[in-house]
C-alpha cells in the first residue's frame, strides 16, 4: 500500500466520522430546541389561575408597643379567597404577625413608611395562611 492509498483511507475515515459527529450534534441541538419549546408553550398554561376574592374578614385592632416609644393600634382586614372559609379561619396567626412585624418599628417607620410596613405584612400573612389570603386592609391605623 502506498502513502496516498493511505492517505485516501484516512480522509474517508474521517470525512464519515465528521459526517457522524456533525449529525450526533445536529440531533442534540435539536432536541434542545424542541425541549425549550415545549417548556415555552405549554409551562404557561399549567400556571395556577390568579385567586378570585372571597369574603373580608375583619380582625379586631390590636395596640402595639412601637420599638422607639409610643404606641400604634391598628386594625386589619384579610381579603380571603374565594376557596378560604371565613366561618373556620382563626385570625390569630394574622394578630401575632401584626404585634411581631410592628414592635419592631419606630414611631418614624409607622407614619413614614406605613404603605412598606403594609406590603411586608401582607406578604408575611398571605405565606401563614397558605394561599387562603390573597391581601390585607387597614381598618385602624393610629399611632401616639
């Protein structure tokens, strides 16, 4: 066999397998492209609808002892869902997340940043209650 039969053999060799290699990764990018596309498609669909409002549970104000002095009372509405039962809910877990979130405050804090105070609150009750709570309302809001 001579140097260029070799060399002919060694070409086809490797022009099959670049062929080989060539069309392994042509499938794999493929397959890629059609996972993404699944998941774009058809993930948005299988999103939980948004909760339709329910009942407002109205809890009674409660007076907290703010961090800095002085006190705030406030009182609290739960917007519930419309899958929530407001005839068995406890409103105690909301009562302790409100004492809790405003001993923490300053007298600054509650009249200056009352609406970030609310929007914390909210989210901490709306995680407690497990998707039955879907917002909250002031129904007192006075500080001294």
């Amino acid at each position: 066999m001579s140097t260029k039969e070799k060399t002919a053999e060694t070409d086809e060799v490797e022009a099959k397998g670049g062929k080989k290699k060539l069309l392994l990764i042509m499938l794999v990018v493929l397959l890629a492209a059609g996972g993404a596309a699944y998941f774009f498609l058809f993930s948005g669909s299988a999103k939980a609808a948004a909760p339709v409002p329910g009942a407002v549970m109205t809890l009674d104000p409660v007076a907290v002892n703010l961090s800095g002095g002085g006190y705030l009372k406030v009182g609290v509405a739960l917007q519930l869902t419309s899958t929530a039962d407001s005839k068995t809910m406890d409103g105690a877990k909301a009562i302790d997340l409100v004492i809790s979130t405003f001993s923490q405050a300053a007298p600054a804090d509650v009249t200056g940043a009352r609406e970030a105070l609310k929007k914390a609150l909210e989210k901490k009750i709306e995680k407690a209650y497990d998707g039955e709570v879907m917002g909250i309302y002031y129904t007192d809001y006075v500080t001294q």
